[in-house]
C-alpha cells in the first residue's frame, strides 16, 4: 500500500480535507521515520480495512489526525463549501466577510474587538502585511479602517487561500497567498514585510517543534511583527496567554528585538514586536 492512502483516509475527517495532500504526507513520513516496522507494515498492507485491523497502525493513525486537528482543525473553518456558497450569493460583502470569520473559532472570538485589533496593532500606517498560519484572517482586513496596499498570507490549505483572495480582490487589495509549511517555509516568507503577523501560532510550533519560535523570528525582515497568543484553553477552563509573556519577553531580549506595545481583548494576547 503507498503512503498517499494513508494520506487519503486521514483526510476524510471533514476538517481535515482541504489541508494540502502534500503537507499531510510530510507529516506521516516524518512521523513513521520514528516508526520504520510500522512503514514496513504500511507497504505490505493490502487495504486501510486491513490495517486499521492493526492495533498500532490505528493508533498511529488517531495520533495523526489529532496533531492535524491541533495544528489546522482547531483554527479552520469547518465547512469550506459552505464559504464558496457564501462567496457566490448576493447579499451585501459586508455581511460575507462576518459570516465567513463566523465560520472558524479564531476568528469569531475576534469578531467584535477587530477594529480594535487594528487600531491597536497598527502603530503606523499599513502599507504591506503577511500573516503566517493565516487561515481566513485576512478577510478580516476589511472591518479594519487602515487597508494595506498589499497583503500576503501563508496557510497549507489552497482553499484558504482562495477564499482570501478572492474577499481581498474585492476591496481592492493586492493579495496572494503562499501554501507553504511553516516548519519548511520557502524564501517568500524572508522577504521584508513592513507588518508581520503570527497570532495563536507560536503554541502549536512550541509544542511540535521547541526552540523553533526563535529560528523563525530571527530570520523575518519586518518593522512590526504582532504574534498574540490565546488567554484560554479550548474548553475555556485554563488561562493561557499571560502564562507566555514572560516567555515572549525572554525570547524577545535574546534576539535583540523590542516589545513596544502589548493589549488584550477578552480572548487574546497581542504583542507587538520591532527590530
């Protein structure tokens, strides 16, 4: 059996389908190179059904889509053809881009404070933004009164992508969007940015990959990087955000940067960064 039917089934999990077949497979690769007799396993198989037969297989499996799940599901929309329908009906963009940033957790906390979020992360005006783990946030863009000439945005998912674009196309905003893995980003994200976006991410590469965060940073070109982290857990009964300032403020004085200004919203936990 080939490793993209493994890649195949894993992503029959509704929110899982439109991450990109390619970012999947990397995953399970790097994953079963810890495991090599489950790869064995894996190319002897004669179907899923057989190897889900495997004890350790579906564990394996499970452990895949929950890493998925932490690292896309938890902040994507759930239903991606449900946006398209958004997308091609008739009501007012206004009322689109609010029932689209209704569609993903992320973004729906933010939906009331984004005016806000703009007018306290934009120290000067915006001229040009990339946001990185992007997911439909940049469609947020237009609830801002400050629209940046350009705006980039880097996700694994092509839909995503679109999505953005398209919303960005019609409020005049030149835009395009990078499918690109954070963990192996391609020379497109070291360009520089005026404005840098990074928001609820650096948990996810913290947990997956530690000591990345600071990699990263120090090779983006940027006058302001914004990361935020969130305040609370996803089942809302631990506080989260505060717990990372005093690891931001570290890693921020290691690389030489400087904190300028840091605000929360009910949910949310911005610092804004500068060389």
């Amino acid at each position: 059996m080939e490793i993209q039917e493994v890649v195949q089934e894993i992503k029959k999990k509704r929110e899982l389908t439109n991450i990109s077949d390619k970012f999947v497979q990397k995953l399970v690769i790097k994953e079963l190179g810890k495991r090599p007799h489950l790869l064995k396993i894996i190319k002897n198989a004669s179907s899923i059904r057989d190897l889900k037969r495997n004890r350790e297989f579906l564990y394996f499996f499970k452990e895949i889509r929950k890493m998925l799940h932490e690292i896309y599901g938890v902040f994507a929309p759930k239903d991606i053809k449900k946006i398209w329908k958004i997308l091609e009906s008739n009501i007012p963009l206004k009322q689109k881009v609010i029932d689209i940033l209704r569609m993903s957790r992320s973004t729906k906390e933010r939906l009331n404070f984004y005016s806000e979020i703009y007018d306290n992360i934009f120290l000067e005006i915006p001229k040009e933004i990339i946001d990185i783990a992007s997911g439909i946030n940049p469609v947020s863009i237009y609830l801002s009164k400050y629209k940046p000439k350009a705006h980039f945005f880097v996700d694994i998912s092509p839909d995503i992508l679109m999505i953005n674009e398209y919303i960005l196309e019609q409020i005049s905003i030149e835009s395009y969007g990078y499918e690109m893995d954070v963990f192996e980003p391609s020379n497109e994200l070291f360009k520089f940015y005026q404005y840098i976006f990074l928001w609820k991410t650096i948990p996810i590469i913290e947990k997956y990959n530690p000591g990345y965060t600071a990699k990263l940073i120090s090779e983006l070109n940027f006058d302001y990087l914004v990361v935020s982290f969130p305040l609370q857990s996803l089942s809302g009964r631990r506080r989260l955000g505060r717990a990372w300032r005093p690891w931001m403020y570290r890693l921020v004085k290691d690389l030489g940067l400087k904190i300028q200004k840091e605000f929360e919203t009910k949910n949310e936990l911005f610092i804004i960064i500068t060389p």
